[in-house]
C-alpha cells in the first residue's frame, strides 16, 4: 500500500490497469451483442471509446500543467485499514438504501424514479419534468447524499482536508480547472449547447441549471465518491486499482438512471451496460483530478457543474421550467 505514483513507466507497470483494459473490451463487446436488439448500443460503444481517447488526451493535459507537483499521498488522509474497510462498506450500504429509496419515491411521486441526473441529462429527454419534481431531485439527492454524509465525517473527526476539500495548491489547481474546462466546454459546443438558446433562456435557465445540478448531482458525487471514498480505497487498495474504483464508483452510484430496468435479467444486463459504457469515461477523468491534485474541487469546477450540466443542460432546465 507505500507504492506511489512514479510517472509513465510506472503506470505502465500495473497490472490494474490492463485488468480495467480487458474488462472495457468485454464491457464494449456487451454492449455490441445488446446493439442487436437495441441498435443505439452500437453508437454507444463507438461514442465512449471515443471519448475515452479524449479523456486521455485531457489526462495527458493535466499530467503536463502538474509535471512540477508532488503527487499527494491519498493515504495518509484516510484512517487505519480495518476503519477505511468499515467506513467504506457503510457508505456504500448508506448510498444503496438512498438510490433504492429514490427510486421508490420518485416513481410513486412522478413515475420516474430519482437518480443521480435528471431525464435527459446528456442523452435525449423522454419527457418533460415538472418544475416540483425537478427541486424534488435536487433537494432529495442534495441532503441525503451530500450534505448528511458531509456532516457526519465531520463530527467523525475528519478535516476538510483529510475529505479532499482543500487545495494544497490554489494557484496550479486553477490552472488545471481553467484549461481541463476550456477543453470539455470546446467539446460541448460540437453539439447542442446553451448558445442555440435566448440570451433570456442562456441567463436565467443558465442559473437554474447550475444551482440545481450542484445540488441534484455534482456535490453528492463529489462528497460520497472523490472526498470519502477515494482516500479509503488508497488505503485498502494499491494507487492504480484505487484510483480505477474510483472511476468505476461514479457510473455505479448511476445505476438507476433514467431508462434503466430490472424487471428481467435480460433488461438489468443491457440497462448496466448502458450505464458503465455511458460514464466509466467521465469516471476516469474526476478520479484522475482527484488523484493528481488531492482537491476533489478541482473536478467540479473543471469538469461537472459548467461543463456539462451548464453548458449542455441548461437546455434540459429551460425546457422543463418552459423558460422563454
């Protein structure tokens, strides 16, 4: 659990990294066997692979903006292994009965379920969302999933610092946000984006769509994922298979996303196919924030709430709210 970090030749070197290589293949290879009966799958595949190489390019950003920074020990900001252990499987078991819950609720109250993004987040909206049940997600997953476990890691003793709250480099963590967001934001302006609206619908719904998915998704992910659980699987975990759960815990805590089903064993396999081809990318890149520079602020700001729940969602928000 002492191996560090030490540049390309040792990321070359880990034998995590071609096990999570052969499991996107086979996951890649699931996902063209569902694009026989569901033909978006194919799409899918080919548009997360090449996203993937993007991710990589932004890596190769990132490692070159902090090529002068000492790699943070994520260790030594989590407690002992038999503590890390407990913690980590009650956070989890907390984030299960949560998502569950929501689900529950969610389709009693609207039909839908409450997940981690609104109906239409990214992909195509199937409906409309009422104005209710949009501060319904965004209250319901913004307590429950950010702000209690936020505050009971608090009274557990835990500083800001030992959650990945505080940066330890303030001037080289903007750097970082500055260019990794003008990159993705670059990306997002190659679809529809905020720029097709209003200058009226760019403002107001712009506000909105940040306010609302900060709490509806982007702090409940940072406080759970990258500021309670990343420091726990550096101590459980070596460095490259800690930071591959990591990115593999943000496509999970999406498991009942909006069109996800579980009525069949044949819906649940195509429905977490989906899910992991859909995000594993993204995962990737706020686990290697995080990784890179101990500040799990850095992927909020460089590469979630503007980009792309601003930048790409405002249109989602404007249209739910019928903004003119």
């Amino acid at each position: 659990m002492n191996e560090r970090f030490n540049g390309i030749g040792w990321v070359v070197r880990q034998r995590a990294l071609y096990v999570a290589i052969l499991l996107w293949l086979l996951l890649s290879g699931a996902g063209l066997l569902c694009s026989r009966h569901t033909p978006a799958f194919r799409g899918l595949v080919i548009g997360s692979s090449r996203y993937l190489v993007l991710v990589v390019l932004m890596f190769g950003l990132v490692a070159l903006l902090t090529r002068k920074r000492p790699v943070i020990d994520l260790t030594q900001r989590a407690p002992e292994s038999s503590i890390a252990r407990r913690e980590t499987l009650a956070i989890w078991a907390y984030v299960a009965v949560v998502m569950v819950a929501g689900r529950l609720i969610g389709q009693h109250l609207f039909g839908e379920g409450i997940a981690l993004h609104l109906n239409g987040s990214l992909v195509g909206a199937t409906r409309v969302q009422s104005p209710i049940e949009v501060y319904t997600w965004a209250a319901y997953n913004g307590m429950l999933l950010a702000l209690i476990p936020y505050v009971v890691f608090r009274m557990r003793g835990y500083s800001n610092e030992q959650l990945n709250l505080k940066s330890a480099n303030p001037k080289s963590d903007l750097l970082v946000i500055v260019m990794v967001l003008a990159f993705s934001a670059g990306m997002d302006m190659m679809g529809p984006n905020i720029f097709q609206l209003t200058r009226h619908q760019q403002l107001v719904g712009g506000l909105m769509s940040f306010w609302l998915h900060m709490f509806g998704t982007d702090l409940p992910i940072m406080i759970v994922i990258y500021s309670i659980l990343m420091p726990r699987y550096f101590r459980l975990f070596s460095p490259m298979t800690a930071y591959l759960l990591g990115a593999v815990s943000y496509p999970t805590m999406h498991t009942f996303e909006s069109g996800t089903r579980y009525d069949s064993i044949e819906a649940a396999a195509m429905s977490l196919t989906f899910v992991y081809l859909l995000f594993i990318p993204a995962g990737l890149m706020k686990s290697f924030l995080t990784w890179r520079t101990g500040n799990a602020w850095v992927h909020v700001w460089a590469y979630h709430a503007i980009s792309p729940h601003v930048t790409v969602d405002t249109r989602l928000i404007v249209n739910d709210f019928g903004i003119k």
